[in-house]
C-alpha cells in the first residue's frame, strides 16, 4: 500500500512542490542575510574623486558601497552602506584614498576595539588628501612669494638651492642605484631579511630575559646609587661656587696677561739663563748651607752693643736643714726681687726646701745675700 502511494505521480508532484518552496525559501532567507547592510555617513572636508557607487573599504578590503554624497555645512556629508557583517566598532576615522593621484577615490574607514559606533551619528574625524589643482596651486603661491621679495638675492633662491643639491649629488648615481639595487634584492627574498628580524627578536628576548633574571642584583645597584648620588649633589653644589669664581679671577688673569703679559714673558725669559747657572752650581750652595749653622754660633756670641759676649751659668750648691731654713730667709731680707731656680716648685722671691730637706740655691746670689747682710 505504501509503496503504491510513494508510487503514484500525484505524490511525486506534490512532493516536488514543495521541495521547490522550501529550497526558495531558504534561498531567500540567505539572501536576505546576505544583503543586510548598515547604512552609516560621514562628515568631511571634500569629496573630490568620489561618487555614488564607489567602494568602502576596510583595511584594503570592499565592505560596502557609497550611496549619497550631499553638501553640509563646511564640508560635504557621504552615505554609505556597509555588510552587516562588517560593523565599525569604536574610534571611527574616514579618508580617501586612491591608487593614482588622478583615478576616482574610494572611501576607506578604519574603526577599532570598542562598542558599536551609533549608525545614526556621523564621523566627524575625516581627512582628504589634497587634489593635484590645490597641490599645483600651493606651489604656484610658494613661488610667487619667493618671487615677490624685494631683494634680488631672495628671488633666486630656489635656482640656488636646486644648484646646492646637483652639486652635492654630483657622481653619487651609482652609489644610489647600488642602494637601490640592495633593497630591491632585500625585497626580492623576504625570507632571509625576516630570519635576520626573527635573530634580532630572538637576541632582545634573551636579553631581556636575563635583565628580568638579574634583576634584584640591579635594584640593589640602583638603591646603593641613592647616597653616592648625594654625595655627588653635594660636592657639584661646591663646585658650582668654584666656577663661580673663577668667572671673577679669570678675568684678573685675563688683564694682567693682556697688561703685563709680554713683561713677564721677558723676565721670565731673562730668568732661564740663572736657573740655569743655579742648577749648576749646586754643589758650592750646598756647601754654602753648611756654613749656616758656624755662622748663626757666631753671631750670638755677640751682644746688643756688638761686643764679643760670653754666656755664663754659676753654680749650684745645696744646703742642708736647718741652714737652709735660715740662709734662704736672710736672702729674701736682704733682697726681696732677685730669683732663685730650685728644681722643687717655683714661688718669685723665696728658696724653699727641696724634696729631701735640702734646698738648691745659686751660688753666687748666695755669696753676695751673705755679704749683704752682713
């Protein structure tokens, strides 16, 4: 029974049916997700090169299209379309861009990480590039300003300055096209320019590892620095005030180098041949020298008057107990002011006992106290 209905032409027809619905169906619906698009605008200086149906680009890669491009303001307001697929995110940044400077532009965005940019706020941050007329017309107004100086020297200075650079790349041809000939070689085999920046990568990440490794032993250096550092902060301070005065003897020196300079330089040339004549002679200063000592004994053995004079120490006695007692208060009677040196303890005008009763009195002083009072 079921094989007669499977069979049958009207369940082949209606099963045809409606697979024929289900497979628009569904091509519809992709379709349809295919084709979503965002409609986005932006603000920008001009929009010069770019028309309705040119593309949107992101990163090089076409996203959408330009759909309406109207006046706004200062600058001119360009509708676009973008895959949903592609939504911008972010800090948002239009521009154009071209390959040749005469083509039609496309218009390129560039959007970062972030949240979805509001589809109903235009980009604001927009730049173009310059049309060749404004380029031709800036150096045109370059010219006529260089042109419209008064000064005859300045009208030329273009002419001179592209002379400058001719002469100063005069014979450098061929060391440029050697230049050239390198890096298009470099360019040629990327491979081996990307294994020597791999190396070099390679060395900085060992490097750095072994700065990471040692580098408590470098914080203890850098703390060390701390004192040294002061210690420098202190001495420069010094320093500071050295060469500040220098600055006012440098210019003492300076005029008495531009004053008495040439004099100095004539004596001290004048003073070379005695040096000389010094250096040689020496031996008889030496000799000289010696002499010195005879000559200051000499002159002491003359007195105030310039008279020979000789030095004479009397003698010692010591006087037993009690003489000692009563000898010494007869000489402080007899003569209070005179002085008498003991090896005991000094007292002006008196003799006294010494340490084992004696006392040590001048002899003279005592002859002449005895004579005296008597």
């Amino acid at each position: 029974m079921l094989r007669r209905i499977l069979a049958s032409r009207g369940f082949i027809s209606v099963a045809g049916v409606v697979l024929i619905v289900f497979i628009g169906t569904a091509g519809l619906v992709v379709h349809q997700r295919l084709e979503k698009r965002i409609a986005y605008c932006a603000v920008m200086p001009d929009a010069i090169g770019l028309y309705p149906g040119n593309d949107v680009l992101v990163r090089g890669v076409k996203v959408g299209t330009v759909t309406g491009i109207q006046p706004e303001g200062i600058g001119v307001r360009v509708d676009f379309d973008v895959d949903a697929t592609h939504p911008l995110h972010g800090k948002v940044i239009a521009t154009t861009v071209s390959d040749t400077i005469v083509a039609d532009r496309h218009l390129a965005v560039q959007s970062s990480q972030g949240e979805r940019w509001d589809a109903n706020r235009c980009i604001t941050e927009a730049v173009t590039p310059k049309s060749l007329t404004q380029m031709m017309n800036a150096v045109t107004k370059v010219a006529a300003d260089l042109q419209a100086s008064t000064d005859p020297a300045q009208r030329h200075a273009i002419e001179r300055a592209l002379a400058g650079v001719d002469r100063a790349t005069a014979g450098t041809g061929a060391q440029f096209n050697d230049n050239l000939m390198q890096l298009a070689a470099s360019l040629r085999a990327p491979g081996t320019t990307s294994a020597h920046i791999g190396t070099l990568i390679d060395s900085i990440t060992r490097l750095s590892q072994s700065v990471a490794n040692g580098w408590g032993n470098l914080r203890e250096m850098l703390t060390g620095f701390a004192p040294i550092l002061q210690l420098v902060n202190e001495i420069w301070k010094q320093v500071v005030a050295a060469v500040e005065s220098l600055t006012k003897i440098l210019p003492w020196f300076n005029d008495i180098t531009s004053n008495y300079g040439e004099p100095i330089l004539h004596l001290l040339e004048d003073a070379v041949p005695y040096i000389h004549w010094l250096a040689q002679d020496v031996p008889a200063l030496q000799s000289y020298a010696r002499l010195a000592p005879a000559i200051s004994w000499a002159l002491r053995k003359f007195g105030k008057s310039g008279r020979l004079a000789v030095n004479y120490f009397p003698p010692f006695v010591r006087l037993n107990q009690p003489d000692a007692e009563r000898i010494c208060s007869l000489l402080n009677a007899a003569e209070q002011p005179r002085r008498i040196h003991f090896h005991g303890p000094p007292v002006e005008g008196a003799c006294f006992d010494y340490r084992n009763g004696q006392a040590k009195v001048n002899l003279v002083p005592l002859i002449l106290g005895m004579t005296g009072a008597q």
